[in-house]
C-alpha cells in the first residue's frame, strides 16, 4: 500500500523544526551512551514515519507477518525495549491504530462475533493477571501474550477489507515465495545460524531461524497448487522438499489431512491432483539422486521411509522423535492432576505463570513449563470458560475457511493453514510464540477481509441493478 503524507505546506516546519532539535539530541546522546542514542534513533525513525504516513498500522502489520514467516523464532526474539518484542508492539500499535477500520465492520457477523469471544478471553486474561503478576511476575505476561497477540485478526480483517482479493493474493504470493526460497536454505541452517545477528529477550538466540518451515509450508504448498504459475511445478516440488526436510510429524499429517479432505470436497479438480503427483515424482528423483547424503532436522536421510517411521511412532513404535512423544504422554495426564488438585481448578484454571511440564528443561538453565498442547495448557491455566473462548475463536476460522475451500478451490489453502494450527497446537506450544499465533491469525484475516468485501460488493450490486 503506498504511503500518503499526511503533513504539507507550512505543517511541515513543526515536523521540520523537531527533527533537527531531536538529532541534536541524539548527537550528544552518541557522546555520552552510544546504546541510547542507537535506541533513540530508532524510536525518532519510528516515530517520524507514524507522523507523516497514513494508515502507518498497515505497514507495521507487513514487517510483523514477513518477518515471523519468514524468520520464525530469531525474528519472535527481537526486542523493542526490554522484554517488550517488537513483534509484540506492532500488533498492538496495528490493533490501536487501525480500530476505526475494524470498529466499522462489526456489524458482520464474523467480525462482531470475533470481537466477543475475543473480548472474552481477554477478560478472563487480564482478571488472572491481576492475580498472578504479583507472584510469578513477567512469566505470567509471558503465558497471556496469546491473548493479546490473538487481536491481530482484527487490524488483518481491516488490511484485508481494504486490499481487496486481488491485491492480497498479490502480496501473500511474495510471501510464500520469500518463505519458500528462506526454508530451501535448511540444509545450511547451522552455518547461516553461525554467522546470524544475535537477539534475545529471555536469551540470545540468532536472527536467522527456520522454526516455521513446517507450518507455513503446508498453506504455502495448497497456495500455490490451485494457481497458474509459470514455476508452479517447481515450487510444488520445493515446498515437498521442505516438508521432507523439516522431519515434523505434524506437518505431515497436516499435509495429509488436508489432502484426503480436498480431494473429497474437491474431486473433480483432476489437473492440481495431476501436479501433485508429478511433484512427488519429481522429489522421488530428486532423493535418488542424492541418496542418504541429505538429512533432515533430525539427523536422519530424507525420504518417504522416514516419514512413514516418523508417523508410526504415534502408533508406540520407535523412531526418531519418540522420546519427546513419550514425554508428552507421560506428563500430560500430570496436568490434569495438577489442575484438579486445585480448589476450583477445573473452572477457573490454576494460573498464569506455573510450571507445567514437571520441570522439564532444555540445557542447564531453561525451564520449558509448557505441556506441548495448547488445548490442555489454556484450560489448565485459564479455565473451562477461558477454553471456551479460546476454541470458539478455532472453529470459527475453521468454518469460515472451511466456506471457503468448499466455494471455491482457490481457498484450499486457509483451510489447511487451520488444518496444520489444530494438529499444532495439540502437539506443541503453538499459542506460546507469536511466530506460529500472529501468522496463523493474520493471513486467516487477510483472508477473511478481502472474503467480507467480495461479498459486500456482490450484495451491493444485486441491490443496485433495477
């Protein structure tokens, strides 16, 4: 979207005036404490560019969702001002700054019903926070950022109404292309890693990340299936390469769940069903070609054995990724004793802030306190009606976008980005980083918005023809 100047004629020379007084300032600030004045540089950058552009939010939106999907955990990492993310304050600038643009829309059904069980979870989080920070302090703000992260939906559905769906096709092509050609680096990883500009706000970790190359390569997979694209076959191929290179268990069965339930709602599409299976031959040839020589995130060679290894594991047999499977099973039950321990605890949850996974940690000094599930961790911490909340906000992006693969095939896409959030989030600690949240939440928005403005102008124009 282009930026518009907000600020002309003789409303330039306050602007004007300011900037120079504030790199004056920043010029001695460079003399005394050169973290300052990089810190009030940036914020005076920032701050300039929200004066003089219009719907600033829009951008702010952008740098967020490019940057989780493509940057993943380095990118969730980067902090504003400690131990706030940066990730964290676009959102909230772009939920604030864009509210009379989602605000107007309420009266469709899909938003004004969002904007209740959004509201309603956020109620239940901020009333334990009042009761949790004074004992667990910031990891209680840790455990409810998801819900304060969630109403990026919002601020999308705005973007996206705005856009329109050609323009938003546009940009999340760029997006899945920019993903794409990032993730076909995995075999790198640790090298790139290694040389990475290193953030952190509860420790440092590198910039460059491949955390989502699972989760954004099943949508980005269905994106790009049901389009005419001139390298359609070749990223077809590539995005299969990422997914046998990622070694994850839940985007394999979200990449097969999605699968079975397209070809049923979408058995006559006879040529995309061709393009998958010249992709698989074609990554069949690949992987002879290069035989054992490539592994995965595991350690192990890519190929169709490992995935069928990996899956049975599910089934009790070993393989690699059992034991944290194991773990898993062994230490949910253990919440769920945790929970009902505690008077009330299966109404109102036990809190934000507590360890849930009996002291499980990562090296020497990391306590992970997340039980891997995202259903079982927000009734645990938050209640039933906190999970009532939480699940009415999945199943309506779930059917909205399950609409909207049944309307059209174009849209299998969304469908499967719910399809891999649902498998993720009862597997791992999705609504625990805004890498997996924010982009989940915010192309579903995207979406949604262009979707609501293609209906408004249909409806307007039937009522207009005499």
């Amino acid at each position: 979207m282009r930026a518009q100047t907000t600020l002309s004629g003789g409303n330039k020379i306050l602007p004007a005036i300011g900037i120079c007084l504030a790199s004056v300032a920043v010029g001695l600030a460079v003399t005394l404490n050169p973290k300052i004045a990089f810190g009030g540089g940036f914020a005076l950058l920032a701050l300039t560019f929200v004066l003089i552009t219009r719907n600033s939010w829009t951008y702010a939106l952008w740098v967020a969702f490019f940057g989780l999907a493509v940057w993943s955990y380095g990118f969730n990492n980067v902090p504003l001002i400690r131990p706030l993310p940066l990730v964290d304050a676009l959102v909230f600038f772009a939920v604030l700054a864009a509210f009379p643009h989602w605000w107007a829309l309420r009266k469709e059904p899909e938003v004004r019903g969002l904007i209740i069980l959004l509201s309603a979870l956020l109620a239940i989080v901020v009333l334990r926070l009042v009761v949790d920070i004074p004992q667990y302090g910031l990891l209680a703000v840790r455990d409810a950022l998801f819900a304060f992260e969630l109403w990026v939906i919002l601020p999308a559905i705005a973007l996206g109404y705005m856009l329109g769906e050609n323009k938003v096709s546009r940009y999340l092509t760029w997006l899945f292309w920019l993903a794409i050609a990032w993730f076909l680096l995995y075999p790198w990883r640790d090298t790139l890693m290694s040389i990475s500009p290193v953030f952190g706000i509860q420790r440092s970790v590198p910039l460059f990340a491949f955390t989502t190359a699972g989760f954004v390569s099943v949508p980005a997979f269905y994106w790009f299936l049901y389009r005419r694209a001139k390298a359609g076959l070749l990223v077809l191929t590539a995005t299969l390469l990422i997914l046998l290179l990622v070694q994850s268990r839940g985007a394999y069965l979200a990449f097969i769940l999605s699968a079975i339930i397209l070809s049923i709602m979408q058995w006559k599409a006879i040529t995309q069903w061709i393009k998958l299976a010249t992709a698989g031959l074609a990554i069949g040839a690949v992987l002879w070609l290069v035989g054992d020589s490539l592994t995965g995130r595991l350690g192990v060679p890519v190929g169709l054995n490992t995935v069928v290894v990996q899956l049975q594991t599910l089934a009790g047999k070993e393989g690699p990724g059992t034991g944290s499977f194991v773990h898993r099973l062994v230490a949910w039950p253990e919440v769920i004793h945790q929970v009902l321990s505690h008077p009330f605890g299966l109404v109102f949850g036990i809190g934000l802030g507590p360890d849930l996974f009996q002291g499980f940690t990562v090296g020497p000094d990391i306590l992970v306190r997340k039980p891997h599930n995202d259903f079982l961790e927000i009734w645990a911490r938050l209640g039933i009606f906190g999970l009532l909340a939480w699940v009415g906000i999945l199943a309506t992006l779930g059917w909205e976008s399950f609409k909207g693969a049944r309307r059209d095939a174009r849209h299998a896409w969304i469908l499967a980005l719910q399809i891999i959030l649902w498998i993720a989030s009862f597997s791992q600690p999705a609504m625990g980083f805004a890498y997996i949240t924010v982009v989940w939440a915010g192309l579903t928005g995207l979406w949604l918005g262009a979707q609501l403005r293609e209906r408004i102008e249909t409806q307007n124009a039937y009522l207009a023809c005499p």
